[in-house]
C-alpha cells in the first residue's frame, strides 16, 4: 500500500474495486466504518454483491475482465469536466511533459501504440519518450495545452471512453458508471481524497498491471497521492505477499526490490551501472541512485568477510538469470510439466490446490524424482499421488512431508499490507516434532554446506562462503536454534568497520565497528557496511548503545490524529507511514488538507539558528519544499524525475490503459478495437503453436463454454484451506466447494439452491454445490446475456478425508495471464455449468469433528 | 434498570463471523458436520453447541437492487424471560437470571424433560431455547456471564472488528442505541430497534426485521404462546412474573 490499513478511515471516498476487503480483509472494516463514521462513502465495483458491497453506500455491478474501460470512462469524466486538481497535477505530475512526435496511441493503430511489432508481439518504445530539452530535461507546457503533452494525449486517448461505449463494454448501467465517477471526482478538491482498495480482483488478469495502472493515473489527477485517506492501496494477504516481495522471494528480484541480475551483467559494476538510474532533472531526488549502496551492502550480509573490492564483493557468487528469462510460476510448471526438474521444494504451499491449471500441476509432480512439501498438514500436494485421477503404481517421486510449525509457535516479524513490520512472539511449543521454517532451512543449509566442504561439487563457493551467525553454534559447527532476533539484526545491518564523517576537522566517528547502523542512509558502497535488505535498515538498530527492536514497539500514541502511530512497530522506509508524502504539501510546504495534514513545513528561525524541518509522518526525504530555491525536492522520490508518471513508458504492454478483453471472454470483439482483441503483447499464435494441449492454455469456444468463471475467497478459509479446513469451527461454517450462479441461469438450467452441479472449462471438470443468488450479476453485452459464476478456491479432495469439501477452483482456472507480472487470469475465464442432482436433504447432525492437532 | 445489554448495530455488521466463532471457543462448543446448503449461513440454525449464529438473509433484495443482510443471532437475555416462567413451573431451576449481570441462563445440570423442553422453547418470541441430547438440559448463549462477572466483555462482542457489537450497563447501551438509531433514520426511514424497553440485547435494523431472519422480531405463525409470551415482556406483571 502507499498508505496503510489505519489510514482507510481518513478518507471520504473509499472505492472498492477487484477486492472484497469485508470478506477477506476483515479487520479493515473497522477503520472502513470509522470512515463511514465521519461521513466517508464507500463505493464497491464488483461483479459480485458481496459482504463489501452489502455494507457499502453505492454498489455498481461489472463483468469480470473490464476494469480498464470503467476506469477509463472515470478518467474521461474527469477530464471532460474539468475536474482535476491543478496545482497538484502541474508540479506534482508529468502531465505537463511533452512526448515525442511520433508516438502514436491505440485510436489511431486499431488498438496498438507507435512501435509494435507484429512478428514478436513486443512494443518498441523510441517513441514512448519525453522530448527534452537542452539540459536534458524533458520540455513542458504548463499550460497544458500544447497537443503533444501528456495531459492532451491522455485526454485524447481516454475520449474514447465514453460513458455509452464503457457501459456496453462492462455491462454497468450507465447512471452507475456516472454516479461512481462524479462521487470519486468530488475528491479532487485540496481537503477531500479518495482511498482505492484493490487485490487479485486488479491483478489477476492478463491486463493486470494495466488495471492498477489506470486507477493511478485517476488519483494522480485528483491529487489524492501522499494524501491522508488517500493512495492505491493493494490489500495484500497476512504476511504472504508483502513479505514475498519484500525480500525477494520472486524471481525477478533480491530482497529490497534489487533486480535480480542477469547472466550478461558478469561484474558489479556492470550491474551497477545498469540498475542505478540517473538523472539531470536538479529538483529530482532519484533515490534509486543509491543502488550500489544497497547491492554491496547486501553482498556483504551474504558473504561477511569473504565479500571483498577484489572480488567484486562476491557478485559472482550470485545465480543469474538468463537473459529474458522467465522464472515464474507458470514457466517452472510448464517445464516440472515437461519432465525438467529432478526436484522441488513446495515451501509453505500447496501446489495441487493453488496452481491456476490444477490438474496439470498436480501431473507435473509426478514427473519429479523427489518432492519435499514443508507444512503443517498433509494435503493435496504431498499426497498428490494418492488423488483423483493418480495411479500411485505409476509414480516414481519420492515426497517429504517435513512438518513446520505455525506463526503462533515461533518468534519473528510479521510485515502487513501497509508496510507495517510487527515483531511477535511465542506463544505455545511447536507440537509434536514440528520446526520453525528456519530451523529447518537451517539444517538442510548446514547439510548441503558440508557435503559442499566434502565432496566439492559444481560450485561450492556460493554455499560454503554464507555467513550463518544466526545462534549459538554446536561442537560441529551447526547453529542450534535459528534466533530471529539474530535474522533481523543482520537484515537491519551493521557497521563492518569503524567509519569517520572526514569533512569533519577532526574527523567524527559516525559508526562503530560491529554497531547496527541507524538506517539505510548510513549504507555505504564501499564494504564498509551490510544489511540483509536496506528497505528494513531501520527497524532493529542501535541508540547509544542499547539495541532496539523497534518492530516490537507498542506505543499507542498518535498527536496527529491521522492513524499514524509513530511509535507502533515499525514500518518500511524509515518508518513512514503515508509514502509518496511530499506531495501532501503545496510547493511551499502547507499541507493542501490543514484538517488533515500528513506533513507541514515549519521554516524555524534562520536568524536565530533555528533551521526549518517537517512536522508529522516522517518525510519523504529531508530536504526542504519544492519552492525552496536552493534545496527544494519534488516530491516522488524513487522516480528519476521526480514526478509521478501518467505516461507509463516502463511498462511492456503501453504507457497509457487500454480496455483488451479477457483472453477467454464472452464476446467476439473488443469494441475498443477492432484488431486486436486480447493484450497484444501476448503471443497467443506463438503458444499455442507451441502448447502440446492448446486449448489448455485458452480456449475460445462460446458454445462449449459461454458463462464467464471467476474465482474469490471467502473469509473462514485461508487460501488453498491447507490449514482452515481442519478446525472443525470453521468447516462447520464453510463446509464444502459451491458456485454462485445468478436464478436467471438457475431457472435455463433447472438448477435449485442446493443443487450438485458440474463446472467444467478448457482445463477440467469440478463438482460444486450451486448457490443459486442474484448478488452474481448477469449482464448484457453487445446484445448477449452474459452470466457471471464465481467460485472459491479453497477446497480441496484430500480433507475432509471422505472428500465431501470438494475440490480446488484452480483445477478450472487458466494457464496464462498477464505479460508484466505473469500473474495467471483466474479472475476472468469462460466455463460450462450442469445440474448432476438435486439438493441433498439436511441431516441434523450434532456429530463433533475432531481436529488432529489435538 | 440494573444488568447489562448488547447493542448490534446490522448496518455495522459484515457477516465476517469472528463472533460465531469466538463464542464457540469461549464456550469450547464442538464444531458440527454441515454440508453446504446454498447459503454461507452455517450451521443453518441454533443448537446446542452453536449459541451465536449470523444469519445471511437475501429477502431485502428488490429488482436489480440486491441486498445482503447479517444478522447475529443469540438469545435477548430478556428483562422478563418468558422461558423462566414456563421452566419455573414445568423444569424448576433449568432457568435462572444472574443477579449482577441479569443473564439469563440455563442450567446444563437441571435436567428437562422433551415435553417441558417443547413448551419453553414454543414460548420464546425469538425461537432461542435447544436441547442438549447427551445432557438432558437446555444451552444457549451465557451472556458470557463468567467473562462479565470478571469484568471482561463477552466472546462476541470482544471479537468484532467494527464495532458492530457493543456491551455496557443497560443504561449506557440504551442511550448508545437511540443515538445510533437517529444518526440511521436520516438515511433509513425504516430502520428501527427491536423491543428495546423488553430486551437486553437489542438489535438495530434498517429493514423490516422479518427481511432479516423469521424470528428477529416475532413470528408470523397465529399461535397464541408467543403472542402471550410478547405481551409477558412487556407487561410483566400479566403472569405475575417474579424475579426469583
């Protein structure tokens, strides 16, 4: 999130769109009704009426997959009306930027930009670019005139987007469309903000990042970014994928957001050179110019000693990707698929279960030699070969099943959607022999070191090099017990050697060898520091001499009002609450919203020795306000130029949102273009040229399967259920696998509430238990009746062990999905529905069910 | 008037069921065998291991306007329970009110008989009363009057997220739930509190309460029990009722 979950009672406007925060999010709701509390409206776009629509002041259905055209309108609406806010968007924005003359939009190419090439379905982007002038500096028309900035071919492009055309697009009723956008479009007033919430509802679509991209673009021009209540705010799951992409757990990054380097950048420096950006705008902070930094310091929290300038701080010792290379989900499951992997480590999930293509992921573990699954239950993918459809006589995979503990059982922190870094502690023992991830990691580390040490092998350097000074160390050399305060400390970092500030006469010590260093300010290139990930630096240091774990604060104070909580845990950077907060502040440093101001300019007392400072969250970088002659900063500060971009030229798939339809979609033609009608930066000839199965990947036949499937949670499950299912409070509640279906498309197939029916698509069949509601719209699209049926994804065949919960949603759920991120499209693909039987009679039972853990 | 109330606030409510579950674990009721229905309400009814329920109630949907309403259901904890007065007589003892707290409570050590048991859940405005098989004795909600007497909130009302629960001396929730009923009508006309004046856990609805659940308010059925027993609440001096 730019802000945090405590802020969502700022706002007055709260839309909730490609999420269901009251579903999934619970907890939110309070500060959600606390903004309803003060008057806030809450908007919920969905093709669902969900538990956030139900509770919400205005609900607007829409077909799954058409985010970008509602979006789209909402920026044409506000363009067409004049309601941007103006200040905010000349200083703050690049919509004064001028583009180069060549670049050509969608409206004029029949649904493709300037630079796209057929043969490669790739975008060359020359001219995506700023013009610039002499200094190097993109030219601008403050006036906003001139009809190559972005502001006029932003309005140009989006004109097309007319209410009438998004409405026949999305299947929203057009006195919805306008509602929705006059209500957000009121925020653009200094002292109102609109927040946005959204999750997989955004992401999971072949036009993901393009969905995100555009509700962005609708905040930058109402000035809502860095404001309190205001922001893009993406409601992340628990502790999961705030900390995947934190610390780099995907492939294409390293802890901190480094990119993960590739194979053709054979020295530092060359990796340095190449991810550092660099600037010539003055005002611009570029704190990505800090790269090195943060690269080197990390090598060093990887390799300590060893880590040195003549070896390149051990950068070799680092796996690189090939270049190009996609190392993602649906890549290492095509290849598992293949027969390419001897091994695999399902860490803390279930693959069977949670794999958009189920069945094809449940096949692909059969094809490995040997699978280790680390989780708290047995379940479908360390039993894969005991499922549905398996022939154990077949299978040649030897499967682990190690049992690791959960959260409540071990010590360490718990990063939030908002940033927020929560030390927590122990609670109970681990039960039976189960292990902390650590503890385990831990001993496969210390196994695979020593039979580097013995046997040598391909490349031992990388493995026998780590710093492990995580605990107290066996007579072996085997670290006990994994201390995460250790893990934190080394993440924070720490001075390696003594290190002087020499512009002082004499020079000043300003850390002390083997002290945590105070932040990621004090990171340095040149050896002299480490720190496991620089985006935590902060979060576990030092103050005259006592150490301080400041995720562990539980401070309730807050002067300002805002949610901040200052002194509540910790959060990433430097404990920042609302990022992006620089642009709360007009160009002389007066919050835009006095009744609600996240920072504020104080300009102290130049003749007395009072120098100026910000009062309220911690600043986006210390410098003064813009205005400051001298030494004022614009206010996005990891963008080169300082500004925050509606022309997105960094993207693969366009610089301004385009409406594609879904790859498998309802109708035959996207009316935004006739050409083109799905992402055209997805080389869908290509694929299925090379797919060995086709229509596995999408399929478009509307007569096999004409009802668009979508996928959700519900709140008593936690993803795949793995853990869920087996407390018997919560499977009492959510008993087994269902499908909302409309009464519309109830009544055309004689199926009743209650009902067994079979869900089937291009990637396989599901028995589900239909729920029969119109809180599951059905639209009319380009006169087709459109049904949307939707289903979650959290059962799954091996527990219940008689099989009644069903199975997992993803055993219908598409291959593909979007070209950016690779996320698969489960929010949005085409199936089929039948009646198997009719509704069973309830049997009043009071049979408890027991659970295992006892 | 001494005691305790609850205050449920349903344009609050958001069905998470954090309180279905938090009752459960306070009262370390077992969870049941269900199958799923058609609805997310589940179990689909009260029973004698599930005293808190949220019932999900599609009947305020009008023509492409769907609607989607929670209701937590529990016992009223009423100021003059009719089941008291039928137990009183037919199963002496099975029922009790708590003095500081003004729970009603059910014995799960008195044992009671099906008749009886028939005749005191068939009084109850609000369909509340189950009976425990392997026991022979009524359950339902405590009022947690265990966590209450130590001056704790009860399981529910500390488990919701939005405030949607609330507990305090009657006097303080009365006072809460007028207000709360003002700040509603600007935009509801319909919304109402369900018998306030007769009740400890008083609910706020926007909706006609029969849209919520059959037995939010009253039942439809003509019988004359419940009916007797509605007018017993709010006239206690009809049967003669005592405090015992």
């Amino acid at each position: 999130m730019t802000n945090h979950w405590i802020d969502l009672k700022n706002a007055d406007v709260i839309l909730v769109m490609g999420s269901n925060p009251a579903s999934n999010h619970p907890i939110s709701m309070k500060w959600i009704m606390k903004a309803k509390e003060r008057g806030a409206k809450l908007l919920c776009v969905d093709p669902r009426y969900t538990q956030t629509a139900a509770v919400s002041d205005l609900y607007a259905p829409i077909r799954s997959g058409t985010d970008v055209a509602f979006i789209g309108g909402m920026i044409n609406y506000i363009l067409s009306n004049d309601l941007i806010f103006k200040d905010y968007v000349i200083n703050y924005t690049d919509a004064s930027f001028l583009i180069n003359a060549d670049f050509k939009m969608p409206g004029e190419l029949d649904g493709v930009f300037s630079g796209y090439n057929e043969q490669d379905s790739k975008y060359e982007k020359t001219t995506w670019g700023y013009q610039l002038d002499e200094r190097g500096v993109p030219k601008r028309d403050l006036t906003l005139q001139d009809p190559q900035c972005v502001f006029q071919l932003l309005r140009k492009h989006y004109s097309r987007y007319t209410v009438d055309q998004v409405s026949k697009i999305t299947g929203t009723p057009k006195d919805k469309c306008e509602e929705v956008y006059q209500t957000i479009a009121s925020t653009n007033k200094p002292d109102r903000t609109t927040t946005g919430c959204y999750a997989m509802g955004w992401t999971q679509h072949t036009v993901g990042v393009q969905n995100i991209r555009a509700f962005t673009i609708v905040q930058l021009l109402l000035g809502n970014m860095g404001m309190a209540g205001g922001g893009v705010n993406a409601l992340r799951g628990e502790a999961n994928v705030q900390g995947a992409t934190d610390y780099g757990i995907l492939y294409h990054i390293l802890p901190g957001y480094l990119p993960a380097p590739t194979a053709a950048l054979v020295n530092l420096q060359d990796y340095v050179t190449k991810f550092t950006p660099t600037t010539k705008e003055p005002k611009s902070v570029n704190w990505w110019g800090n790269r090195g930094k943060y690269i080197t310091s990390y090598l060093k929290a990887l390799y300590g000693d060893h880590a040195n300038p003549d070896n390149d701080f051990g950068y070799s010792w680092l796996p690189k990707l090939d270049e190009g290379m996609n190392a993602s989900w649906l890549a290492l499951f095509a290849r598992m698929y293949q027969g390419q992997f001897e091994g695999f480590f399902a860490w803390g999930m279930n693959p069977a279960c949670s794999s958009p293509g189920a069945g094809k992921a449940r096949e692909a573990l059969a094809k490995l030699k040997w699978l280790v699954n680390v989780n708290l239950y047995d379940n479908e993918t360390a039993s894969f070969w005991k499922g549905p459809g398996m022939n154990p006589e077949e299978i040649d995979t030897e499967v682990f099943l190690l049992p690791c503990c959960s959260s409540i059982e071990k010590e360490g922190s718990i990063s939030n959607s908002g940033r927020l870094a929560q030390w927590r502690y122990k609670a109970i023992e681990p039960v039976g022999q189960s292990l902390p991830d650590a503890d385990i990691m831990n001993e496969l580390y210390f196994r695979v070191k020593e039979l580097y040490r013995k046997e040598k092998g391909a490349f031992p350097d990388p493995i026998v090099n780590l710093t492990w000074e995580y605990g107290h160390k066996d007579q072996k050399g085997k670290v006990e017990h994994l201390d995460a305060h250790k893990v934190a400390m080394e993440i924070n970092g720490y001075y390696l050697t003594d290190v002087f500030d020499n512009t002082a006469n004499p020079p000043k010590l300003i850390g002390k060898k083997g002290d945590l260093v105070q932040n990621f300010v004090s990171l340095r290139s040149d050896g002299a520091t480490s720190s496991g990930n620089w985006l935590y630096s902060g979060s576990y240091t030092q103050k005259e001499g006592n150490v301080v774990n400041l995720m562990a604060r539980r401070d309730r104070e807050d002067s300002t009002g805002l949610g901040l909580f200052p002194n509540w845990a910790w959060a990433w950077p430097v404990n920042r609450r609302v990022i992006y907060n620089r642009a709360s502040v007009d160009p002389k440093g007066n919050p835009w919203d006095p009744k609600r101001p996240v920072l504020k300019w104080n300009q102290g007392d130049s003749a007395n020795g009072k120098p100026g400072g910000w009062e309220g969250d911690v600043p986006d970088g210390p410098a003064p306000p813009l205005a400051d002659e001298k030494s004022g900063k614009l206010p996005f500060i990891m963008k080169p130029l300082g500004v925050g971009s509606i022309f997105g030229s960094g993207l693969g798939d366009g610089p301004f949102p385009e409406h594609y339809e879904p790859l498998e979609s309802p109708v035959p033609a996207n009316l935004m273009s006739g050409k083109h009608r799905v992402n055209p930066t997805i080389p869908i000839a290509k694929l299925q040229a090379m797919a060995k199965e086709p229509t596995f990947l999408f399929s478009f036949d509307n007569e096999k399967y004409p009802y668009v499937g979508t996928t959700y949670r519900v709140s008593e499950h936690w993803q795949t259920g793995v853990m869920t299912r087996h407390l018997p409070w919560i499977l009492e509640m959510q008993p087994q696998m269902f499908v909302e279906i409309n009464s519309e498309l109830g009544a055309e197939k004689g199926i009743g509430n209650g009902d067994k029916v079979l869900v089937t698509s291009a990637r396989g069949k599901l028995t589900c238990i239909a729920i029969v509601t119109d809180r599951i719209a059905s639209f009319k699209i380009q006169d087709t009746t459109v049904h949307v049926v939707g289903m979650p994804w959290c059962f799954g065949w091996q527990y219940p062990e008689d099989g009644s919960g069903g199975d997992s949603a993803n055993l219908l759920t598409p291959f593909l999905g979007d070209p950016n991120t690779l996320i698969p499209e489960s929010k949005a693909f085409m199936v089929n529905i039948s009646k198997i039987a009719e509704k069973m009679a309830y049997q009043s039972s009071e049979m408890p069910l027991k659970s295992e853990r006892g | 008037m001494p005691g305790k109330s609850f205050f449920i606030d349903t344009t609050r409510c958001t069905g998470c069921r954090g309180c279905q579950i938090a009752c459960k674990q306070w009262n370390q009721n077992p969870g049941t065998k269900t199958i799923q229905e058609g609805s997310y309400q589940n179990p689909t009814d009260l029973s004698a291991s599930t005293f808190k329920l949220v019932r999900f109630s599609e009947k305020g949907s009008t023509t492409g306007e769907p609607k989607w309403y929670f209701f937590p259901d529990q016992c009223r904890h009423c100021l003059y329970p009719p089941c008291k007065m039928v137990a009183d007589k037919m199963a002496h003892g099975a029922v009790i009110l708590d003095v500081k707290t003004r729970a009603v409570i059910f014995n799960p050590t008195v044992k009671v008989s099906p008749e009886a048991f028939k005749e005191i859940n068939a009084i109850c405005p609000f369909d509340i009363p189950r009976y425990n098989e392997d026991l022979g004795s009524m359950a339902k909600c405590t009022m947690c009057f265990d966590r209450v007497s130590e001056g704790m909130l009860p399981a529910c009302v500390k488990a919701c997220p939005t405030g949607a629960m609330s507990f305090d001396d009657r006097a303080v929730i009365r006072k809460m739930a007028d207000k709360r009923l003002d700040e509603v009508q600007k935009e509801n006309r319909r919304a109402s509190l369900i018998y306030p004046e007769a009740i400890r856990v008083i609910f706020l609805v926007k909706d006609d309460p029969e849209k919520y659940h059959l037995f939010a308010a009253k039942q439809n059925e003509t019988g004359g029990t419940r009916r007797m027993a509605l007018k017993q609440m709010f006239d206690p001096l009809v049967a003669g009722f005592k405090i015992s």
